[in-house]
C-alpha cells in the first residue's frame, strides 16, 4: 500500500510555482505548500503473498488497485 500526494498534482504544482519565478518573484518569497491531492495505491498480488486480507471498503476506496 501506498499514501501519498499525488505525482501529477505535484508537477502541476511546480508549473505554477516556476512561472511565477520568471514573472519577476523571488523564489524566497514564495509559500511552501502541501499536496492537495493524495493517491492510494494497493498492491493486491505482494498483499496475497504476505497472506494479508484487504477489505473491500479499503480496497473501494483506492485510486488504484495492481493485481
């Protein structure tokens, strides 16, 4: 399993974050921001292997599910 933000999110992110550096913004000026967007990931075939049982609403709620 994974939890974490979001790769796309986080690029987009970036974009914003640069654009606004060649706008004329000091990059120290700038906020630190969290992810908004997180993304679970379950490994179906490694939880298998250790024997471990995913309950459907856990399973139901995953962004996406490897097999």
């Amino acid at each position: 399993m994974s939890y974490g933000g979001s790769a796309s999110d986080a690029y987009r992110q970036a974009g914003v974050y640069t654009g606004r550096v060649l706008k004329g913004e000091k990059p120290a000026d700038l906020p630190v921001q969290q992810a908004t967007k997180v993304e679970l990931y379950i490994n179906l075939k490694t939880a298998k292997t250790l024997g471990i049982t995913i309950p459907l609403p856990l399973s139901g709620r995953a962004d996406e599910l490897i097999e």
